[in-house]
C-alpha cells in the first residue's frame, strides 16, 4: 500500500508549494520594480531549495509514493521529472539572466511554467495533466513573444498548442465517456478507448515534439533567441515526455499496438531529426533537428514499454536535458557575438578553448560517445529494445546514430580547424557555470552512471506496479 | 593501484596541456607523470581483476585487468623507456611548435600501451588496440602539415584498421564458443572448443597479429610511419605498439598450439624477417634502415614464439626495446644534426663522443656481439632450430646482413665530413637528447644480463594458464651458450661488420654494388621480387579498399543529405502549409492507427 514518503512527507509537499508560491510572488513584485539581479537571486535560491528538498525525498523515500486527495501522486517517477524540470529551468534562469532584455518577465514566467511542469509530473489524473500542460505551455508563447522579432515562431507555437490542446480534450472526453473516470488508471476494453490512445498520442506528441506533428517546432525552436530555446527543447519537451509516459504506461499498457505505432513513429522522428539536421547551416536549427532525433531516441525506450525500456528512456532524457542547455547556453554565448551559422564558428578553439572543449565534448556525448551520458542512454535504450525483441528498432537507432556523427562532427572541425587573430573572447560567468555543471554532469554520469540508473530505475519501477495494482 | 598507474599519465597529459604558456614547462611535466608512473610499478599488485563499469540484469559491462609475470614484463618495458622518450623529445620537439599536442598524445599513447599490456579480458584488449591504432595515427601525422606524414598515417591506420576488424570477428567466434572474453579462462579450458570452430578465430588473431606488428604481407606501413617525429618512431614503432602483435601472439599461445596454427606464424614471422633484411640493405632513408631492422626483430620473436622458444623471444622482447630506442634515439639526432634524411649526407656523429659511444653500444647490441643482447638470443634461438636446416641457415644469414647493414647505416653517419658545419651540428644537439641517449645505452647493457635472470623474471607459473602445454616450451631455452656458439656467432657478426667496413670506409662504390644485387632481376632471385611487390599489393590494397569505403560512406552521405535538402524544403513555409501538412499527418495517423488497432490491417 502506500507508504509515506518520509516522517515529513506532507510537510515537505507543501513545503515545496510554499517555495514556488514565494518565487511567483516575490518574483511579481520584483518585476514591477524591475530588480534584474534579485529577481535572479531569488530564482537560483528558491529553485535550488527545492531542487534540494526533491532530492532529499527521493533518495529517503526510495520506492514508496503517495497520493495527495486523489488526483496527485508523488512517487519516484514524479520526483525524478521535478526534479528534472527545477535544475532545468534553474540552469535556463541563470542563461536568461546573462543574454536577455526582459529577464524579469521571463523569470516570472518561467516560474509559472515550473508549476505547470509540476502539476504534470505530479498528476494523478488527466485533467490534472491537462491543465499543467496548458500552464507549461503558454507562458512559453509570452517568452517568445518578449523579444518581439520573433512573432511567427510564437505564432506557431500557439497555434500547435491550441491544436493540441483540442485534441487533447477530445482524448480526455473519449476517455471519459470509454472508461466512467477521468482519473489516470489502467483502460481496457471499449474501441472508442483505442483511438483515445491515437489522440493522445498525437495531441502529446506535439509537445515531445514526435514526427510527424513536429513540423512546426524547428521554426519555433530557431526564431526566438537561444535562452529561450534552451527552455522550449531542454525543459518544455520533457513536459511532454513526462505525460506521455504517465498517460500511456499509466493507462494504456494493454493497447499494445499503440506501442508499437510508438515505435513506428520514433523510426520516423529519427530519420527526420537527422536528415534534416545534416542540411542546416544555422547551428541552433541544427540543434532543433537533433533535439528531434533525440526524441526519436527516447521513444524507442516508451516504444519498448516495459521497466527497463522506460528507465532507459529516462537516463536519455535525463542526458539530453543537460547536454541541449550546455549547448544552448554556448550557442547563446555566440549569439551574443554575432554568430549564428556554422561557418561563423571556424577557429572558435582560437577564441575560447574552455567553451570549444565544452561544445566538441556535448556534440560527441549527443552522438554517443562512450563515458558520457549520451553514449550511457542511447546504450540503455538499444539493449532494452533488443532485450524484448525489437532488433530492428535498435539496428534503426544505430543506423541513426551513425548519420547523426556526420553534422555533429562537422561542427566540431569547424571549431577546431583555422585560426582567429583575436584571442580570448570573454566568457559571462554565469554561461560559464552553466556550461561547466552541464558538462560535469555529462562525465560524471557517463563514466559511473550507477547512481542515475538506480533512480531512473526507482522511477521507472514506479510506473508499473501501479499499472499492475489498479 | 592498476587505476592508479593508468592516471597518473593521464593526469599528466590533463596536466601538460592546461598548464602554463612556457613552452619548456609542457614536457617537463610529461617527463615527471612518467617516473611517477614507473615509481608506482613495484606496487601493482597481481591478479586476475574485473573492474565493473555498470550492469543491467545479469549483463556487466567491466575491463579485465590481469597482471602476471608476462604483463609485468611489457609493463615495466613500457613504463621505463617512457621518461627517457620524453626527456629526449625535450630537445628534440623543443624547436616546433604545438609541445602541448605532443605530450598529450604521447602520453595518450601511454595509457593505452598500460592498458593493453594488463588486459585480461578481449573487450579491454580490443579498447587498448584500438587506441593504439588511433595514437599511432595521430603521432605518425603529428607534422600534418606535410603530406607525406599525412600519407603515412592514413596508411598506417587503414592497415591496422584490418587487424581491428580481424580482431573483433575473432573475438565473436571466441564468444560463441567460450561464452566468456576473459583470457585466464579461454586459454585455461583451451579444449573445451572443438579445433575446427577455432580455427577461423586463429586465422582472424594471426591477420590482427601481422598487421600490428607490421609483418609480412602488411609490413608496408611501418617504413612511412618513419615520417613521424624521431621520439615517435623510438617509443611507438619500435619499442611498444609494434610489440603488441608479438606479445598478444605469446597471450593467445594455447590456442595456436590447440589449433596448430603456430607453423603459420613461424613462416610468416621468418619471411618478413629476411625481406626486412634485404630492404635494410638498400634502404638510404636514416629512420627507414632501422624501421626495416625493427621488422625483421619482430619476425624473429614470432619465429621464436611460433617454434615454442618463448623464453626467447620473452629475452629478445625484452632487450630489443633499449637498444631499437637508443638507435632511433641516435638517427633522430643524426637527422636533426644535419638537417637530412638520406644516410649519405648525414656523416660527422663522431664529433660527439657521448652520442658516438652510445650509438656504437646500440649498434653492437644489434649486430650480436658477445657480451651483448644480439648474441644471447640469437644462441637461445639456435638451440630450437639446429634441428630445422631451414630456418637455421636463414637465421645465420639474417645475422650476417644485420650486422653488415647495422654497420654500413653506424659507418656512414659517423664518416668524417667534408663539410664542417655538420660535426658543428653533431657538437651543438641539445644536451636532454645526448643524455637520454647515454641513460638508454646503460639500460642496454643492463637489460642483456636479463638473460641470466630470465628464469626469474618468468617463472613457470607465468605461464599457468598453459598448462601442460607449457612442459612443451620450457627445454633448455636458458641455457648457457658454449664456447664454439660464442665463436661462431662472433665470427658471424665480425664478418658482417668487416665486409661493411670495407665496402663503406674503403670507399668502394658498395652502394651500387648492394642496389645492383638486390634490384636487379639478373642478379636476384624472383622470388624476392615477386613476393616484395605481393606483399605491397596487399597493403597498398587495403589504403584502395580505404578509398572504396570513403567512397561508400561519402556517398551515402551525399544520399543523406540529398534527402535532407528535399525534407527541408518542405520544412521552409507559411503557417497555412504547416497546418495543411499537419492535419494531413493527423488524419492520416488517426486513420491507419484506428485500422491498425482494430485489426484491420
């Protein structure tokens, strides 16, 4: 049954609600008065606090969960996506503060995403993951919408959003009117409940960003500047993860051919990711497309929809989250100097070997280089997806991987070929803190990722019983 | 302590490179990493060890680590001649540019020959071999701004890349009729496989062996990897990596002996031994006449190893490594010295007397003199084959042409110039690689009486995974050699350095004679010919198998992007194109997902 969490486990929920309640509004009040710098020093204080008191209840919690009146639940899975989401947008609060004009709103918005964000990892129904998406979402169109150029990618955000949100509530009406219950618990039986499944599929798929109702996001990815990518790819598309892997494995383990229409769809994620990715010569559109093969990536593990391949999945999106910021924030960094296409960034190691280093190493981690995290999840994932049978979809992701090397490694010889005659280009303090933690991480998991394939596994474990149990 | 010793250069290297903008201090600290190194090896302990990386269920991702007598021996190798390598590149890289690269990457170099003289398992054995593969790539192009260096690389890396390939199919038979990678237990329960499952397994070690340790028909590479800088050539292709081969054939022992598949590494091991010879002969290249001569020793050890003689060729694997380095150590001092890469104009090494000594000492190591290395294998080896008329007379007329090319290649550089500013060269190199010199020629000396102490240094249990196949190898291979041995090998070695000496010093025209005997069809076997160009064939095919597979992958991503190009046109548009396309992917996907759920697909 149920078990607490730890003795202070209510206090330590509501604790976290009291935080973020002090981030907004404290946040809102600064921003009125425009304090740039406190309103930065309240996000990092307030956001490493309950990135730390998560990590404290996972790691004395261990397997056991709880439900708060019904409709939320905290157990490893949930408290492995907080904790995710906090150091995310912890880590795009402190890239923001160094690159945008309108820090103050972004920061308040981004704090009313982080609850949305919540609300989903945390849900224990789907009206709640509804509404948690619809407030991770719009507050994303508004940071677009701050730096003004960028109108049509917020356009088409909106309008990706609404069409999704539609579609989700249809889902969730057909759920409804399948099952009796809007509660996220283990459907079977009833037709209309399968093409419930397709809709959810889709409707979520947008925010994860799955081929083919992705089409819009590269454009949405590229328009507005790079702090703001780094939130929609590295923190916003986990979102979607996070409700796909709940609503599905929750909810629809017995429609096994929705898993594998999963798997058909990652096969095209992938190849659309890279192949469009190997075109690109704006090096953040570029990343755009990768981010997409990488969900390809993380679908297969969804695809494979057993522990082990949802643990797999997510040790990847835990790899990329921080791999995509560290790459964002050095993109930011050269966008701050004018540089947006790849050709601009020939003798980059000339000018600043700490960030060259830094963006060769997460390149190579994307493309799965052995003792970092990248090569650690894509590992996971293809063993998993072997171990239960999908050879193929694990000699497609290889294939796959393979393709990806070629524009990742073309960047990497753009860096490290050529001289500039100006040396040592100054480097922000806090992108070089950013950069750093993303690439210690990066190391540190990928040569002894025991201690992450532990939680993901604690995570993941937690997906099933429930299944099993309800 | 493994972990520990395998860090500390790594440590180094991080080091090097990171530190300081004095050129000077770059390869000081490299210098340093390694003693420390060295002064950690008396602590290593031994073992069998699995170092676990992660596991998932009950599959374990881990490297082997196995330390015995044997390893010890490659280790210790390896962990000796390293500070005087980099104490000799002091001087000799001091001049160019781009120090940190260069220690970085030597040192690279030196973990993964740590790595892979203690690997106990194939997985750790295949990460070392490949990262030797990829040092020796990057050292031997480490000048990428000429092309021949880049030439060589290539080629050097694509040969090797055979063995790799060879190496991991290998590994998969192994796999499949074993179930365990680890060699303690392959080589212990040898027979728990039938013979003919293994014999491709065999076949595909002998192919990686041959390509490693540039033997014949993949001897191609090892003469342009000479276009790397001196210190290189001393450490990488003459000391260690080439070794590699030689030491994995001495490893996987058992299973050639299971297979008797040993023949085929004495023939092959005894080929490129006397074509490495007469290339020596009629080479003018500095670095290449000692390139040929490390060639011929390697055939030699795996003669010895493909005979049972494991002791030695454990002997001549140890010795071969000083006195090989001195010598490169010798002709890269002669290149810098004189600024030429021809033997014949690179004459004067006598004005430096520390230099001239210590060359001479290599030299005579080389050559077989009594007391010296040379003569201890060479009377080791005799004692196996005075049964094979064969390989016995080709023996004795490889240790004739070593000496008379060794000699001819000491006679012409240290011949009195004509012009003095190259004994001015010779006075003025950097004292770091006059020294290193001399340290090493002390090692030489020392390592020969390693002969007396062999029985120590591997003891019969260094072979316990042998078993009883060990009894096989242990006959009498310590010996000491009696007078009319000493007489006769002294003979051999006195006449081919007199015959040097009177075709070099006395001025006779002996270059065109040797170019005349060896390159003219009249005068020379066929044969020689024959299997020379053979043997080119083969490797000069694999750089074109290289260019087919550039090709392949070139165009396939040429497709790639082709497709790319095509996909991102699509992608560039309207918000009213976007939507159109997306509801029609929607209804598309609703509509075959609903079919495929409900069964009617």
């Amino acid at each position: 049954m149920m078990g607490y969490i730890a003795p202070l486990g209510d206090a330590f929920v509501l604790l976290i609600g009291a935080v973020m309640s002090i981030a907004v509004i404290a946040g809102a009040a600064i921003t009125f008065y425009r304090r740039k710098r406190a309103h930065l020093a309240l996000s990092v204080i307030v956001y490493a606090a309950s990135a730390l008191l998560i990590l404290y209840m996972m790691l004395a919690g261990g397997t056991a969960q709880m439900s708060i009146g019904g409709f939320m639940l905290i157990n490893p899975f949930s408290l492995f996506f907080s904790l995710i989401f906090t150091v995310g947008i912890l880590l795009v609060n402190i890239i923001a503060y160094a690159y945008s004009k309108d820090y103050n709103e972004f920061a308040l918005l981004a704090s009313f995403a982080l609850i949305g964000m919540y609300m989903v990892a945390f849900s224990l129904s789907l009206v709640t993951i509804f509404i948690g998406l619809e407030l991770a979402v719009l507050p994303a169109v508004f940071m677009i919408l701050l730096s003004r150029k960028s109108l049509e990618a917020a356009a088409k955000l909106f309008v990706a959003a609404s069409l999704s949100t539609a579609l989700l509530s249809f889902a969730i009406v057909l759920t409804y009117g399948g099952s009796g219950t809007v509660a996220l618990e283990q459907y079977s039986g009833a037709e209309i409940l399968g093409f419930a499944a397709l809709l959810f599929i889709v409707s979520l798929g947008f925010e994860a960003s799955i081929f083919p109702f992705n089409v819009l996001l590269p454009d949405v990815y590229s328009g507005p500047p790079a702090h703001i990518t780094s939130m929609l790819g590295g923190v916003n598309k986990k979102v979607g993860f996070a409700a796909l892997m709940q609503v599905l494995i929750l909810g629809f383990i017995a429609y096994r051919q929705a898993f594998i229409l999963i798997a058909v769809l990652s096969v095209f994620t992938m190849f659309y990711g890279n192949l469009v990715a190997l075109m690109q010569d704006n090096i953040k559109r570029m990343m755009a497309y990768s981010s997409i093969s990488q969900a390809g990536y993380i679908m297969i593990g969804i695809a494979v929809a057993n522990a082990a391949g949802i643990s797999a999945s997510l040790f990847q999106i835990f790899a990329h989250m921080f791999i995509f910021i560290g790459v964002l924030a050095i993109i930011a960094w050269l966008e701050g100097h004018g540089k947006h296409k790849i050709n601009d960034i020939e003798g980059l190691h000339s000018e600043n070997r700490f960030l060259s280093f830094s963006l060769a190493l997460l390149l190579l981690s994307l493309a799965g280089l052995p003792f970092t995290t990248g090569f650690v999840g894509k590992f996971l994932i293809f063993l998993s997806s072997i171990n239960s049978g999908m050879v193929w979809l694990a000699f497609l992701g290889i294939i796959n991987s393979i393709i990806s090397i070629y524009y990742y490694a073309r960047v990497i010889a753009k860096v490290y070929t050529g001289r500039r005659v100006s040396r040592g280009i100054k480097v922000d303090r806090g992108i070089a803190a950013v950069v750093l933690t993303c690439v210690i991480i990066t190391l540190v998991f990928g040569i002894w990722p025991l201690p992450l394939m532990h939680i993901t596994g604690n995570a993941a474990a937690a997906l099933f019983p429930a299944a099993g149990a309800a | 302590m493994i972990a520990l010793l395998l860090l500390v250069p790594l440590l180094a290297a991080l080091a090097a490179v990171l530190l300081g903008r004095n050129e000077r201090l770059h390869g000081r600290i490299a210098v340093i990493g390694a003693i420390i190194s060295l002064l950690l090896l008396p602590f290593v302990s031994r073992g069998n060890f699995n170092i676990g990386w992660f596991s998932i269920g009950n599959y374990a991702l881990g490297i082997g680590i196995l330390v015995m007598p044997l390893n010890m021996l490659l280790l210790g190798i390896t962990l000796l001649i390293a500070p005087f390598i980099l104490a000799y590149s002091l001087g000799f890289m001091d001049i160019r540019s781009e120090q940190r690269r260069f220690y970085a990457e030597m040192l690279m170099f030196e973990i993964a020959m740590l790595l892979f003289a203690m690997s106990g398992s194939f997985i750790t054995l295949l990460i070392a071999w490949e990262f030797l593969s990829l040092s020796s790539y990057l050292l031997i192009g480490f000048w990428h701004w000429k092309e021949k260096a880049r030439k060589a690389a290539r080629k050097a890396f694509t040969v090797v890349l055979i063995g790799d390939l060879s190496m991991l199919a290998a590994i998969a038979i192994l796999w499949n009729a074993y179930g365990t990678l680890s060699f303690a237990a392959i080589m212990s329960s040898i027979g728990a496989a039938a013979p003919i499952l293994l014999y491709p397994a065999a076949l595909l070690l002998i192919v990686a062996i041959l390509t490693k340790s540039a033997q014949f028909p993949f001897q191609n590479w090892l003469p342009d990897a000479m276009e790397g800088p001196a210190p290189v050539s001393a450490f990488l292709h003459s000391t260690t990596m080439v070794k590699a081969g030689v030491f994995s054939a001495m490893i996987f022992l058992p299973l050639f002996l299971y297979t008797k598949t040993t023949s085929i590494l004495l023939v092959l091991g005894a080929v490129s031994a006397v074509l490495a010879t007469m290339n020596a002969m009629k080479e003018t290249h500095i670095k290449k006449i000692i390139a040929h001569s490390t060639i011929q020793e390697l055939g030699l050890m795996l003669v010895a190893i493909g005979s049972g003689a494991i002791l030695a060729a454990a002997y001549f694997f140890i010795v071969q490594s000083f006195y090989k380095a001195l010598l490169f150590f010798s002709a890269g001092s002669a290149m810098d010295a004189s600024g030429s890469e021809d033997i014949r104009h690179a004459p004067g090494m006598r004005s430096n007397t520390a230099l001239y000594a210590s060359t001479l000492l290599a030299v005579i190591s080389l050559a077989g003199f009594i007391p010296f290395s040379g003569f201890f294998f060479n009377s080791a080896a005799d004692a196996y084959f005075s049964s094979n008329m064969i390989i016995y007379s080709a023996l004795t007329l490889i240790s004739v042409m070593t000496s008379f090319y060794i000699f001819r290649w000491f006679l012409l550089i240290s011949k009195r110039p004509e012009d003095k500013r190259l004994e001015v060269g010779y006075v003025s190199l950097p004292k770091s690689m006059v020294y290193s010199g001399v340290g090493m020629a002390v090692l030489t000396v020392a390592s020969s009486l390693s002969f007396f102490s062999l029985r120590w240094l591997l003891p019969q249990s260094a072979l316990y995974y042998l078993g009883n196949l060990g009894m096989l190898l242990h006959q009498g291979s310590t010996a000491l050699p009696g007078i009319s041995k000493a007489v006769l090998e002294t003979i051999l070695a006195t006449a081919g350095a007199l015959a040097s000496y009177t075709a070099y010093r006395k001025g006779i025209r002996a270059g065109h004679l040797v170019s005349k005997v060896f390159n003219s069809e009249e005068t020379f076997s066929s044969i020689y010919l024959g299997m020379a160009s053979m043997a080119c064939t083969v490797s000069e095919g694999a750089v074109l198998l290289e260019i087919y597979i550039n090709a392949f992958f070139d165009s396939f991503g040429r497709f790639a992007m082709a497709s790319g190009a095509q996909l991102r046109k699509a992608a560039v548009g309207s918000i009213n194109i976007y939507a159109v396309i997306m509801a029609v992917c929607i209804l598309a996907f609703l509509a075959f997902g609903y079919a495929y759920m409900a069964g009617l697909i």
